[in-house]
C-alpha cells in the first residue's frame, strides 16, 4: 500500500474510533452516589391495593404522551378536582348516566398538582413556560412527591375539559426522571421487568444528554 492510501485508510480508522467512543460513553455516576442521592431522590415504590394496575414501560408512555420536557418544580399548588368528560356511547357515559338517575354526585377525583417552569421540551408538542403536572391523588402512594427547586425530566399529557384549556397535564412514575447533580438523571421508577429495566439499565445515572437522545 502507498503512503497517501495508507495515510487515508488511517485517518477514516482514527474517525471510526472516535465516532464509536462518542457513542459509548461511559459517564455516568458511581453507585455509591446514587445510593446516596436515592435518600433525597428515592424510587416510587407505592401501589394501589384495589386497584388492579401494571408497571409501564417508559417507551410505552412515550407512545400516549404530547410532551417531554425538561422542568424545574415551582411549588406543589392546590389540589383540583376534575369532572371526567365521558364521550356518549362510551361505557364512561353510561356509567354518568346510571349515577345521575339514581341521584348519586358525579365521580370527580381530585388530582394534586404542582407548578414546573418548563426549560425545554425534547420531543413533542410545544408548551407554555409555566404549566401545572398533576396525578390522580387516589395514587399519592406511589406517585413522586415532587419539592420546590426539583428538576425533572417527565412525559406528560394534556388534561380533559377545562384543564387542558388552562394548560394543565398529567405525569406519572413511570415517565418521570430527576435531574441530580447538574446533569445527571435517576428515574423515578424501577423495576425488575425486563421491559423497565432494559431502558432504565442504559440511562439510570447516567447524563441528561443519554436519556434525552434515548426519547429523540
């Protein structure tokens, strides 16, 4: 081989070598760190006892959710109480129907709430720079408590009704990561299933940049 070809297939080996190392990066946080950041930051463990549910994947979420974005948690604000629009014909209409016959209030679950400034969103449809995320608060045990100054990573969908015309969404565990030292990240839900675990394996405590190139 000549030198300008050998000088050639060297520079394209050295590019390949660097592109692949960009690639698999290995930053990430020591477990002694995250077992220590775990105490402030700890997993949503909770469940429902009568309410038959299952753990969801993080892609699974992404699949029903308008948004993720990147949040820094203002305040929790006061709890809301929604009326659930029920389309007619649905099971949810009839079930409204039954109830108003027989007198009974309509089901209004209360849904605790809290206030985010929006720093960015990753993928999905734009939204305002100040927005409430909420859950259903009959799932307080196993939702995350967020604090004022958290920052988070989380996949939300816009509420029903009057909600979503005043912007407000929904968040759950299951699409939710905090943002710890800077710009690392810990989810707020773990599981042994090896559908949870597959994705959270390759971006628990690992860079912001990693989970949010994992979403895109």
């Amino acid at each position: 081989m000549n030198k300008p070809k050998r000088k050639a297939v060297l520079v394209i080996l050295t590019t390949v070598l660097v592109i692949g190392c960009s690639n698999t990066s290995t930053d990430a946080l020591e477990q002694k760190r995250i077992q220590e950041i775990r105490k402030d930051y700890p997993i949503s463990t909770g469940t429902v006892p009568y309410i038959n549910m299952r753990d969801i994947p993080f892609k699974e979420i992404l699949d029903v959710a308008d948004s993720v974005i990147v949040a820094e948690v203002i305040s929790q604000v006061a709890d809301v109480s929604v009326e659930l629009p029920a389309e007619p014909g649905t099971p949810e209409d009839k079930l409204a129907e039954k109830v108003k016959i027989r007198g009974f209030e309509p089901y209004k679950p209360t849904f605790i709430s809290y206030e985010v400034t929006v720093d960015e969103v990753i993928v999905g449809d734009e939204v305002k720079d100040t927005v409430n995320i909420m859950y259903n608060s009959e799932l307080s045990n196993m939702e995350p408590h967020l604090r004022p100054g958290m920052k988070i990573i989380a996949a939300v969908k816009k509420m029903v009704g009057p909600q979503q015309e005043e912007g407000s969404y929904t968040f759950t565990r299951y699409g939710t990561y905090y943002i710890v030292d800077d710009h690392y990240v810990l989810s707020a839900f773990d599981s042994d299933s090896e559908e949870i675990s597959s994705f959270t394996n390759i971006t628990n405590g690992r860079t912001i940049n990693n989970l949010k190139n994992e979403i895109k």
